[in-house]
C-alpha cells in the first residue's frame, strides 16, 4: 500500500466514522447509551459547528451534535471519499479546477454570508441543500491535496533544509 493510499484511507476513515458518530448520537442520547461517548462525540463536534438548536437537525426527538448544514457537509465527503476509494482517484495526481471548487463553495457561502448579514433568515432545508456542495468540494480539494502528496513533501523538505 503507497503512501497515499494509507492517507486516504485514513482520512476517509476519519470522515465516516465521524459522520457514523453523528448519526449514531440521536440513539445514544434518546437509549441512555455510552452517554459519556456522546458527552464527548457533541464536545467534539462543537469545535466545528455552533451547534444551535433552531439550526439542527433532529433524530427521534435528539438534536444532532451538528447542525444541518455541517451534517450535510459530512455526508457529502462521506459519499465523496466512497466514490473516489472505489475510484482510486488519489492515486494519480490531477489539476485542481478552481472554478468548479468556486461553484460548490458559492451556495454555502451566499446562504451563511446573507444570514450572517442579517439580510435574511435561511432554512434548514437551505442550509442541507447549500452544505452538500460544499463537502463534495472539500472532499475534492483534500483528494487532490492527497494526489500530490509526494510534491507537498518535497516542497516542505525543501524548505526546513
């Protein structure tokens, strides 16, 4: 197994199970399961996310330690790094294509952007249709950060000596 195949693997890894955590909380909480593993899975999760209420999805009554946008962001790079595992698009380095990077970040960016100005109040359901792009584009930018892994080392050996 390369290098950047180990990456990729663990990197996808880390994405599904935090997406599997994300999920699986709502049973924790709702069940009285692990509840010290859900204690710690939502004080994790709000490192990333603010986690309000009102903003959140909710699972058998149980808001999500995310809220709906960041949950659709992890789905998509959940699916995403599926396609590109089965595809083994990590392997070979390929050029980024900024406009489409551009184009799957804009939804996300004019929905928080306008919310945040208070120009208007989104949706949950905005908020998961605006989040998905986003996660397919993060999910691509990190494989192609991945693809050109051995690049990114000789550059940073390059420069420490």
């Amino acid at each position: 197994m390369s290098g950047k195949e180990k990456v990729f693997k663990a990197v996808a890894l880390l994405y599904w199970l935090s997406l599997l955590a994300i999920l699986v909380y709502p049973l924790m909480v709702k069940y009285g399961l692990l509840m010290r593993l859900a204690d710690l899975i939502y004080w994790i999760a709000g490192y990333t996310c603010h986690q309000i209420p009102s903003r959140s999805l909710h699972l058998l009554g149980v808001q999500l330690p995310v809220c709906s946008r960041c949950a659709s962001i992890h789905a998509a790079i959940a699916l995403a790094f599926a396609h590109v595992w089965n595809k083994k698009t990590y392997a070979h380095p390929f050029r980024l294509n900024w406009v489409l990077l551009a184009v799957f970040v804009a939804p996300t960016a004019v929905d928080g952007f306008t919310q945040y100005f208070g120009w208007r109040e989104s949706s949950n359901f905005i908020r998961v249709v605006s989040g998905f792009p986003a996660g397919l584009a993060y999910a691509y930018f990190l494989t192609w950060l991945i693809s050109h892994l051995d690049s990114v080392v000789r550059f940073l050996n390059s420069k420490i000596h």
